[in-house]
C-alpha cells in the first residue's frame, strides 16, 4: 500500500501555468485547493502564510 504512494511522490513536479509569478504559490494553493496539504519546501518558515498551518503538514528541506 505505500509503494504506490511513494511512487506518486517520486514523480511529483512543479506545477507551471499562465499565472502571475509574483503571487506568492502558498496563496494560490490556500485560495484553490481544499483539504489537507503536505507541503515539502525549501521557503523559509516565515513565508507560509498563518492560514495554511491549520490546514496543511509542512516539511521544510533545512530540516531533513
């Protein structure tokens, strides 16, 4: 059952599109996609905006 899963993640790739590269992509994801997200970032700890911490589990790279 997790192969399958660590499978998707392994293909997983940034999402590119026609949208304004300055909004920042948290927003984005906060405004369109509703659930639970886990998020694996390299961002730092202050750019994830407050509302997403209830929301979403964050994985930040400099932690691993």
């Amino acid at each position: 059952m997790i192969y399958p899963a660590l499978e998707a993640l392994a293909l997983v790739e940034p999402r590119t599109g026609a949208t304004d590269p300055r909004q920042n992509p948290f927003e984005r994801l906060a405004a369109t996609a509703p659930g639970f997200h886990i998020i694996i970032t390299s961002q730092p700890r202050g750019s994830i905006p407050t509302h997403l911490w209830g929301t979403s589990y964050l994985v930040f790279v400099e932690s691993l």
